[in-house]
C-alpha cells in the first residue's frame, strides 16, 4: 500500500563531477571555484536547458541532472565535454577542470525537487568509473541510444561498483572518441547479428582521428583532441616508450577481427594505466595493421623503443592468444608467451586476457629499464635513475639496502620535488623498515609512511603504490575499513599490477578473508611470479590457516632461500612443518625463527588479525611447532 502512493517515474540521471578537484582546490581554492562557477554557468547550465533537462542539485563540484530522454541525456553528455575541451584550449595544464560523466536509466522516486533511488546510485557510482573527459553509460541507457546516436560506445564488460549489490554493464566513450566537433547524430539500423562489429568499426574509424594527433605529437605540438589532456607523469626520457601493434586475427573469419582489435585495445589502455611507461595511442599503430615491417622500421616511426605484437586464434570453445615484446632498437624479441581460455562471455575473456597480458608484460618493462638504469654512471643521474636505484636496493630486504634506498629516494625527491612516485616509493621503504623489525621506532616510521603516501596522492591522485602502502599500513595499525577502502581505489586505478593485487591480498588477509586474499595473491603471482617476502609471508600465513600446508612450505622454503635475512618467514614454515609431522624441520626452521627473533612469543604473532579467533588459530599452529 504504501509503495503504490510513492510518486515514481521512469529517468536518466547524469551525474558529473570534476576529475582532480580536491588537489586543484587545495593548490588555489579561489580561482578553481571561480572557474567552475564559470564553467556551471556559461557552459552546464545552458547545455542542459537546451536537451531538455533539469539540474536537480549540485553538490561542491558535482552536477546531478535529471532526463525524460535517455537519447536527449547522452547529446548533452557529449556536448558538456566537448565544450569543456573547447574552454580548456589555452587554459594552463594546472587549471584545466574535466568532467567524468556517469549515465544510468531507471525508475526514481520523486520527493519535492529531488529524486532518489537505486538510478541515482548506479549514476553517481558510473560516473566513478570514467576516465577525465569521458562518459560512461550503463546498459540500460546504451540499449536505448545504440541505434539512434553515431557513436563510437565501448564495451567495458560488466563492473562491480560500490555499495551496488549486482554487476553493471557499461559503455564508455572516450575522450578522443568526443573530438570530433560534429554533434551526435541519428544512425541507421544495423543488422541484428552484427550490432557489437559495427559498433567496434565506428569506433576504429573515430580513433582514425588520433593518427593526426600522433603527427603533432612526433613534431612536438598537441593534436585539438590532447589539448586539456594532462601531461604523462613520467618523463618520455625514461626510455620505456611501447607501441602495441594490432593483434593479428588467426581464426580464418574476418567478422573475428573485432575480437584482436579489442583485445589490442584493452592491452594498450590497462598498460598506459603503470605510471612508468608511456604507451601510443590505439590510433597511432592503426597505419601500421597487417604490414609485416621490421620491429627497427616500426620502432623508428613511431618513436617506440619497445614493440608489442600477437596473434589471436579461436579454436572451437577455446581462444588463443600469443603475445611477444621487442626491442625496437635492436629488434631482439625480449619475452613471449601464449595465453588460453574457454570461450564464455567473450568479452569478459577479452578483458581477463588482456589484464594477465598487461600485467606481465608491464613487470618485464619495469625489470628492464632497472637493468638499463645500473648500467649508467653513477655521475649522470636524473631523478628517475636515482628512484630505480633505490626500489634496486629496497629489493635487497636488509637493513643497509633499506637504509641506502631511503637516502637515494630522498635525493630523487630533492631532484624532483614534485614527483609523485618518489614520496610513494619513500612510504614504501619506511613502511618495510618498521614492519620486517629494522626500526628502533616502529610507529613513527609507520606514520612517515603514511604521511609520504599521502604527499603522493596529493600531487597524483592515482599513484598506485601509495594507494598500496596506506592499504597496508593502516591495516597494519588496525585501521581495517581504511585499509579496505585504500586496497579497493589502488585496484580501481590498475587491476593488472601485480604489487596492487598483493596490497589488497594482505588486506582481505587480515581482516580474515582468507580465501579470498589467497586468490588474489595467486593472479599476482601469475602476473609477476617474483614474490618479496612480506607478500610471501601473508600468502603462507593464509595457506596455514586454509589447511594448504604443502603448498605454504613449497612457498616459504623459496622465498627464505631467497631471502634469507628476512626475520618472520621461519615462523610459519615451522608451523607448517609441524602440521605435516615434520618435527626436526619443524624445530630446525623455529630455532632459526628464535635466533632473527629471540624475544617473539606465539601470542604476539600475527597480532594484525581483526578477528582474535585467527590469531588463536595461528599461535595454535605455532604451539605445535613448539613456539610458547
């Protein structure tokens, strides 16, 4: 009875806010909300007035509009970022304000001048997912506009977002896709059985558009379309240039070639999301499709030091994918592999593919321009060097590695003061010193960590591993829904780096989600099989307490083989000695726990535990080990 008088009516609701709107706030309030006063008025307001909307409320820098036409709301969302591009042109980088833009249709419940319901939260938590200067629309609004509008959409695959108890699938377009001024303009019928390729042509034929920008970019000047873009956060003479060549199809069916162009896309976008290297645009590779040209002759084109390319086969049920990395300068293939999965939902298949290939790929990079940066002289340093240098000695896990790292991470910041990466990387190295029992005060480094994390976030909100440290830091210090929420954004950002899995890995850990912290820890060591300690020990942990004893000492006798100075990782492998009648290694591994740590009782191990049955169960193990 009561719901039937509920006034309810059928919506789309956009929701749009400003990408980096805190950091710009805090670097000059007064001219950022001028500017997007300015940008509200002269600009929002009239755009939604014209497409037949209603502003509903704004709140600090975000916009909620309410729709009668789903088709009406998706123009105005293009038309707001285009006309955004067009008032960022000549707009220093610093004051450049982007919409992220979220679309979802459905029923809302009326009250007064507002509207609520489980519409206006999909949106708000859609226009989460979208990239600055993009537009992200769930499947309700892209099936009502598919056919109408000439778009270049994108399928992202089904999205689990926060606080919404289902999967959402979602659209995007993105934002070289809006360049083009034409407005979004009614589109014949496509035939039933090939809506999803005509789709990706549309779009293939709009990135045709970024070639021009590639031309403006190799003579130095921005292309229309990158104007308003912000700038790469590494340096281009960090020398990790990639150019992802288009993914040859193998099936024997031309109407598959959506699948490789897709997945080739995919890999290109989930690689540009590690800060570290600088990957070509899709468009910029497109002139170079189906050309059986010497990776040296591509590298030189494209000003690539490094060249991505692959073939993809279906074979009945069964998808193949082989993927190989070369140096463009010498034309040496550096690493290949060969990926297979069961067809399902093709499109998840695509996107779980071109992670794990992202992911790995990325860890082979990153471990090459380390190799590259030793082999320089110790006199011609740049701020980039000095910080590879130091994640080289932090990799050591010693007190002197740790120590040295510190020192060479505080020069690349006096180098750089605003290099994000070194304040995340400094978080990094004192969170391990106060953690793996280097540090005389253990909480006040715990506290640098946190504060040099932070310092990160705030000259780059998407730095990953700062993301990662205060993930595991404040889960460390038993702050369990920080730790939660911190694991969550540094997945959000990259879910192919193999060092965001394992943060959230120990989050899930220790606040006793123990078989998920296992899966998760297993995808990352797919992506980079090299597993530190730390990571090694919270992964041994979890298999003790899942009954997987085997497999916690194939992976601790590893790592402590590896690295043999770490101070915790005798501990559970005794534990899991014992609980497979192992006794004389069980109390050879827990003598040499006693010697790195001869005042540790089981009581206090494992104290990071949210729920006190885990620990009991820990100490339990470590009791039978012989542990008092």
């Amino acid at each position: 009875m009561t719901s039937s008088l509920t006034p309810r009516r059928l919506a789309t609701i956009l929701f749009a806010d400003v990408s980096g709107y805190s950091r710009m706030m805090r670097a000059d309030e007064e001219r950022t909300l001028v500017d997007l006063r300015a940008h509200l008025a002269e600009l929002v307001a009239p755009v939604i007035e014209r497409f037949g909307g209603r502003i509903v409320k704004t709140v600090g820098d975000g916009v909620m509009v309410e729709f009668g036409s789903a088709v009406e709301a998706v123009r105005s969302a293009v038309e707001l970022q285009r006309g955004m591009a067009e008032r960022n042109e000549g707009v220093p980088a610093e004051r450049r304000q982007a919409f992220r833009i979220g679309l979802h249709l459905g029923d809302v419940i009326a009250s007064d001048d507002d509207v609520f319901g489980d519409t206006v939260n999909v949106a708000a938590r859609l226009q989460g997912v979208a990239e600055p200067g993009a537009i992200v629309l769930s499947v309700s609004v892209y099936e009502q506009v598919r056919d109408k509008l000439a778009l270049p959409f994108r399928d992202l695959g089904n999205r689990t977002v926060k606080n919404i108890d289902r999967p959402v699938r979602v659209y995007t377009l993105d934002p070289a896709a809006l360049a083009d001024g034409a407005p979004a303009r009614p589109r014949p019928l496509p035939a039933r059985g090939r809506k999803r390729l005509a789709v990706t042509v549309v779009a293939v034929a709009a990135l045709g558009l970024a070639v021009v920008g590639a031309f403006a970019y190799f003579s130095g000047r921005p292309s229309p379309a990158e104007e308003g873009v912000a700038a790469a956060h590494v340096p281009a003479e960090t020398g990790l240039s990639v150019a992802v060549l288009v993914f040859a199809n193998q099936s024997g069916d031309p109407t598959q070639d959506y699948f490789s162009d897709g997945l080739t896309e995919d890999i290109t976008r989930a690689l540009g999301r590690f800060k570290q290297l600088t990957v070509l645009s899709y468009g910029a590779v497109l002139p170079f499709r189906d050309r059986n040209l010497p990776p040296q002759e591509i590298g030189r084109a494209l000003r690539a030091r490094y060249i991505v390319g692959g073939t993809v086969r279906r074979m009945g049920p069964r998808v193949r994918v082989t993927v190989q990395l070369s140096d463009a300068m010498t034309g040496t293939q550096l690493w290949s592999e060969q990926y297979d999965d069961d067809l399902g939902d093709i499109f998840a298949v695509q996107d779980r593919i071109a992670r794990r290939i992202a992911g790995t790929l990325a860890t082979n990079l990153q471990q090459i321009a380390v190799q590259q940066s030793l082999r320089k002289p110790t006199d011609n340093l740049d701020a980039y060097d000095m910080l590879l240098r130091g994640r080289t000695r932090a990799a050591e896990t010693t007190p002197s590695g740790n120590r040295l790292a510190r020192e060479m991470l505080e020069k690349a910041m006096a180098m750089a003061p605003t290099y994000a990466d070194a304040y995340a990387e400094l978080a990094s190295v004192h969170f391990e010193r106060a953690t793996f029992g280097w540090s005389e005060f253990v909480q006040q480094d715990i506290d640098t960590a946190i504060r040099y994390a932070q310092k990160a976030i705030d000259l780059d909100e998407e730095s990953v591993l700062a993301h990662g440290v205060l993930a595991r830091a404040y889960a460390a210090t038993g702050k369990y829904d920080l730790a939660m929420a911190e694991s969550e954004r540094a997945l959000e950002i990259n879910p192919s780096d193999a060092e965001v899995l394992r943060a959230r890995a120990a989050v899930l850990l220790w606040t006793g989600r123990i078989e998920e912290s296992i899966a998760t820890a297993e995808i990352a060591s797919r992506l980079n099989p090299s597993i530190g300690p730390e990571a090694a020990l919270n992964l041994g942990i979890a298999y003790l307490l899942s009954g997987r004893y085997a497999d916690a000492v194939r992976l601790l006798e590893t790592v402590r083989a590896r690295f043999p100075a770490y101070p915790l990782l005798d501990l559970p492998l005794a534990a899991a000695y014992a609980e497979m009648g192992r006794k004389t290694e069980a109390r050879e591994a827990l003598e040499e726990g006693r010697r790195k740590n001869p005042h540790l009782d089981a009581a206090s191990f494992g104290t990071r535990f949210q729920d006190p049955v885990l620990q009991q169960r820990l100490a339990a193990s470590l009791r039978g080990a012989g542990l008092n």
